[in-house]
C-alpha cells in the first residue's frame, strides 16, 4: 500500500539523478543517523531521498515572561508531539508559528536530506510541478489527520491514525492471524510515547488500548516490533 506521492516523486529518476549531482556538487545533501536532528530552517525546501524523517512539534515558552535559566529549563523538558512522518521522495518544509516550533529528526538509519532554496527548482520545472502537488497532497492528509483527531474515544483516534498511517506508507508483509489474513505493516517502529502526543493521550493509555486491540485480533506487533494491520482494517481508511 505505497503512498501516492511516493509513486508520484519517484517517476522522474533522470531528474531525480540530475538533483542529487546538483545537491552533492553545492554541498545541499547530507546523510544522517537515526533520531540525529536535521538543522531544517524556514524558506527552505527539503527533499527525502532514502529513508524516513519524523516531524515533531514543540512549544517555545514565552520568553519575555521567564528568565533565561527557566526558558532553557522550560525548553529541555517541553514535550514533543509527533506530526508525522515523511517517506522517501517526499518534500517538507519547516514553517515557523510562534511560539511552536517544528523540528524535523532522521527516524532510521542512512537517511538522506537533499535541501534547496524554492528558486532553485526553476530548473526543473517539471519536478517543480511533481513537489506542488506532492504538498497538494500531503495538505489532504493532514485535513484526514484533523478529522481523526476529532473523534471523541481515544480508542477511534488510536485506531484513525494507525489506519492513515499503514494506508499511506504501509507494505505487504506475510499473512497474519489464525486465518491467515492479508496485511500491511508500517515500515518504521513508533513508540507508544509517540503515538500518545499524535492523538492527544498518554503512553499509558496507549499501551492498554494497544492491548485491547491485540487481544481483539484488530492489529498485530510483529516480532520487530513493527505495527501490522489485517487488509479489513486498512481498507477502512484508503480514499
């Protein structure tokens, strides 16, 4: 169940080739390590060559109401709520909104960021076309993702946003349960601390609804500790 703008963005390979010579000759790409933060910036396009990026939200203290001592302490505990997740051949941008702030994290190993200034697709013009509506499309799941978070029981949020997640990167793995039923897994692990800020809930609780919902048949963790999704379950959540 691969992402349509996965499939979109990696159409193009010569021009996917002519981007990387240009990024590794103006020294715009680098690869980083899992969780190691990506230096991302506002007025920059970023793109996801190989690998996975984890979007994560912070909100700065009000800086004109605390000392410099209590924002720094403000700042390293403040908690973190995942936004998402962008795969391979997607872009991103980092746009700043007083006081949050978004940061952007490698989420796996060997994880390569190509960066450029928005006027520097003038010379593709065509890839210029393909990043507008991979944003285009990126803007429709984030609407999806506000109406999950709407739904009252945390239990319909958990299972919302596992389903927007595995009907958008999600990938075949063998068959699950005592039927043997068809099923996708997500292909990156996601702590339950993570799952709790994305739907507004606690690890606690996540890792009880988790439960339930194995118990139930709904999910699976895989021995990787991967989430798996039979096809009835994901079928809920394709457009």
């Amino acid at each position: 169940m691969h992402s349509f703008v996965s499939s979109q963005m990696s159409r193009p390979f010569f021009t996917w080739q002519q981007i990387l010579d240009w990024a590794q000759e103006h020294y715009r790409f680098r690869t980083f390590k899992k969780d190691e933060r990506i230096p991302a910036r506002p007025e920059l396009l970023y793109l996801v060559q190989r690998g996975a990026v984890r979007l994560v939200g912070r909100e700065q203290p009000l800086k004109k109401m605390q000392s410099k001592s209590q924002a720094q302490a403000s700042n390293n505990n403040g908690e973190e709520a995942f936004l998402g997740f962008v795969g391979a051949g997607q872009p991103f941008e980092i746009v700043g909104h007083s006081p949050f702030t978004i940061q952007a994290y490698a989420h796996v190993d060997e994880t390569n960021i190509v960066w450029m200034y928005w006027q520097d697709l003038d010379n593709w013009p065509h890839f210029r076309r393909e990043i507008l509506e991979a944003f285009r499309y990126q803007h429709q799941r984030k609407l999806l993702w506000l109406a999950t978070l709407g739904q009252r029981r945390t239990i319909d949020r958990l299972m919302g946003f596992l389903g927007l997640l595995i009907e958008e990167y999600g990938e075949p793995c063998e068959p699950i349960g005592l039927a043997g039923e068809r099923a996708y897994r997500l292909p990156w692990s996601l702590t339950h601390a993570q799952i709790g800020s994305a739907i507004g809930s606690t690890r606690v609780t996540v890792t009880r609804l988790m439960g339930k919902l194995r118990s139930q048949g709904l999910i699976y963790t895989l021995d990787d500790h991967l989430i798996c999704l039979p096809v009835f379950q994901s079928l809920k959540f394709k457009i």
